[in-house]
C-alpha cells in the first residue's frame, strides 16, 4: 500500500518529465491517441514501481524506461508490424557514401519532409534518434533507458543519421528530378 | 587515426560524448582529412536542422490532470473504505471542482482589476525583465562569461556584484547552462544567467531581496515570466519557452 505522502511525493518526480514521456510516445507510436493512451498507462506503471525508484537518482531516464517499454510491449501487441521481432542492422544500414554530404542541401529541406523521414526510421533508429536529439540524453542515458550497451547507442545513432541523410538526400534528389 | 577510426567517432564528437584526448585526436584527423570533414559538417548540419525543425510534441493540455485523476483513483482503490468514510464533500473530485470555481471567481475578478488599474511593482519590474530579455537577444549580447561550469560562471561575478549569486547547472534535467553576464534592472546591478532548452533562450535574473513573495508569472509579449524568492534573492526567469517548461525550470532551480 502506498504511504500516505508517497503519492504527492511521486507527482512530484514523474509529472515534470510529462512532457518529455508524451513526445517519445508520440513518435514512437506515431499517433496522438495511442501516444496518451501509452503515456497513462506509463505512468500507472511507474507508479507501482515507485518504491524502487530512489531519491536523487535520474527521474527523467527511469520515466523515459518505462515509456519506453510500455510503447514496445504496446506496439507488439497492436502493430507487430512496426517492432521487427528481429532487428538486423545490416540490412537496416546504408551505406556510407551513397551521397556526398556536401551535396545534401538540408537547409533546403523542409520540416514536413525532415519529420516525415524521421517518422519512417526503423523503430530501433528512431527511439536512439529522439532521445539524443529531442531529449539531449547523454550516450549513456540512452543506453539505460533503450536497455541496450553503449556501444550499441553509437552505432544505431551513427546508422539513424546516415540512413536519414541518405533518405533526406533521395527525397530531393526526386524533387529536383 | 585513420578513416575508418574517424567515422566512428564522428557522431560522439558531433554530440560532445568525447574525452579531451579523443577530441584532440579527431580534429586533428578532421584537418588532414576533407573527405571525413564534409562526412562530419554533414551530421553536424543534420543535427543543427533537428534542433530546429524537428517535431517537439508536446502532451496535450489535460493530459496531466487526467494522469492526476487516474492515480487518484488508485490511491482510492488501494485505501478501501478508509477514503470513502469521509464525508462526500471532502472527495478531492469536489475540493477540485471548488478550486477550480474559486480560482475562476479571482481570475475574474483579477481580470477586470487589471483592466481598471495601472500596473503593480512586480508587473513593472515584469516589463524590465521582458526587456533585459529581449535586448539580450537583440543585441547578440548573451554572455560575459560564456561556459557551462557553475565553478567558473560563479566566481566571475566576484568583485562585479555586491553580493554572491547562487549558480546552478541543470544540464541534467534538460536546461544547460550557457554563461552569465551582468545586468541592471529595478534599479541596482543584477546577475543574469543564460540558460538553453532545446532552441528556447532562459534568462535568469537574479539579485538580493528582503521580499518574500509566492510564485507569480507573468505573460508579456508572448514571453513567459516566473518570478519567485528563495534565500533572501528574487528570481526572475523570463523566455519563449512555454510556461509549463518554464515551471519545471523553476521547480528545478528551487531544488
């Protein structure tokens, strides 16, 4: 049973990262409803775990893990599609000099071609993506909250951007075509 | 280092994860290398086009109380009878709806007085920190002191300030440290700290006070105004973040 107290004691910790827990829902599952329903869920969830959670420890990472998780048990149940039981980055790759860099006009992109790409990212990319760039976890964060090595955070990082240059590159090259 | 070391660590120096000794390294690489440097402004240009284009979705409006509710419901559901032996009017859904009607009461009658009188001190000083803001912003003058670490931002003020202003660092909960510069507002010098989240500017103003105030915010502009007193100092944090991140960052400070 919860203390009297404990409940206020975890709004406190868990409400300030609302924010933050909606937009990783959000992109994960790529749909405002199903990003609150994951969000409420998230957050029952991280209450009855509550008693682990410690003081002074990273209330956003321990938030976001459990976001994270519940969106993944989610999207196996609902859209098995989007979570490839077996994620081969290989195949996931691109390669490295498909296009030059220098010829990637980014600040001709617009910003519903750059979100739509990011959107189109494999789910193991995009979740990597998010957390560096919408949330500014450090490497490590990262790793805790995806549950994966630290490693792995670089080399999915290093492979979502390459595959979103290459698809950014693509697109305009299209355009322009 | 050679190529193939270099684009490993291409995206962990874009993002700041390396150690001194690696960072050497790679610039050093990157200056020999133009192939590997266009490799590398590309990420750093995607980044730069993430930070601002990229979707910030943030949780609907009454998300947050609907969550509230819910674990509300839980607490009740785990205390049994113990919550349901109170008197009705006590349940929190009625003290919230009572709230919530008091609070409209003084709205309005908080609206119809600021249509009627001038401006109150605090609204004042609230225009003087909206201004402090926007001339910071303006004229590209940000900083004094630009740097991330508390220890060096603080000590800067030594000897410009007649008092000693306290300096947090919050990277760790999303809100950087950028610098610190110096001031003048409500008439006396007054430190500002530079705070950064995600493309939004924070200015932190911040000087000594007998006051003792609640929380009060402000809308000037299109800008968010927080101010509130801790420890014989009045803050002022002041930016076009949104007032929910706003509250979080004052939250944070007072910690």
């Amino acid at each position: 049973m919860q203390r009297k107290g404990s409940l206020e004691q975890f709004e406190n910790t868990a409400l300030p990262y609302l924010n933050a827990a909606y937009n990783l829902a959000r992109w994960l599952t790529q749909n405002p409803h199903d990003a609150e329903d994951v969000v409420q869920e998230s957050y029952l969830r991280a209450l009855r775990s509550f008693d682990s959670f410690r003081a002074g420890c990273d209330a956003r990472a321990w938030l976001l893990t459990i976001v994270r998780n519940t969106c993944f048990t989610w999207l196996r149940q609902n859209r098995p599609a989007c979570v490839a039981a077996e994620f081969d980055e290989n195949i996931h790759d691109a390669p490295e000099n498909w296009c030059n860099p220098e010829t990637v006009l980014l600040e001709k992109a617009d910003s519903k071609l750059l979100n739509d790409e990011i959107a189109a990212l494999p789910y193991e990319y995009r979740e990597v993506l998010i957390l560096r760039e919408f949330e500014g976890l450090s490497y490590k964060q990262v790793a805790q909250v995806v549950g994966v090595p630290l490693g792995t955070v670089m080399s999915r990082l290093a492979r979502a951007r390459r595959n979103l240059q290459r698809r950014l590159c693509g697109a305009q090259t299209e355009a322009q075509a | 280092m050679n190529c193939d070391e270099a684009r490993l660590l291409l995206n962990a120096s874009v993002d700041g994860e390396l150690d001194a000794v690696q960072s050497l390294t790679i610039e050093a690489h990157l200056r020999s290398c133009a192939i590997c440097r266009s490799v590398c402004d590309g990420y750093q240009r995607l980044h730069t086009e993430i930070q601002s284009r990229g979707q910030y979705f943030e949780a609907p409006e009454d998300l947050e109380a609907r969550i509230h509710n819910k674990i509300g419901a839980v607490k009740r559901d785990r205390t049994g009878h113990a919550t349901a032996d109170r008197p009705r009017f006590f349940s929190s859904r009625f003290v919230a709806l009572a709230a919530a009607a008091a609070a409209l009461i003084v709205l309005t009658v908080l609206v119809t007085s600021v249509l009627r009188r001038p401006f109150t001190a605090s609204e004042l000083v609230a225009h003087e920190v909206v201004a402090g803001h926007v001339r910071s912003l303006m004229a590209g003058h940000l900083m004094d002191v630009p740097s991330s670490d508390q220890h060096t931002v603080k000590p800067w003020f030594n000897g410009k300030l007649d008092f000693a202003p306290r300096v947090k660092d919050l990277a760790g909960e999303g809100f950087p440290l950028l610098g610190g510069r110096l001031d003048y507002l409500d008439g006396r010098p007054v430190a500002a700290l530079l705070y950064k989240r995600h493309q939004h500017t924070i200015n932190l103003f911040e000087w000594p006070t007998q006051e003792r105030a609640k929380p009060q915010s402000f809308a000037i502009n299109g800008y968010n105004v927080l101010r509130w007193t801790q420890g014989g100092m009045a803050y002022w944090a002041v930016s076009d973040l949104n007032d929910a991140e706003l509250a979080i960052f004052m939250r944070e400070q007072r910690k």
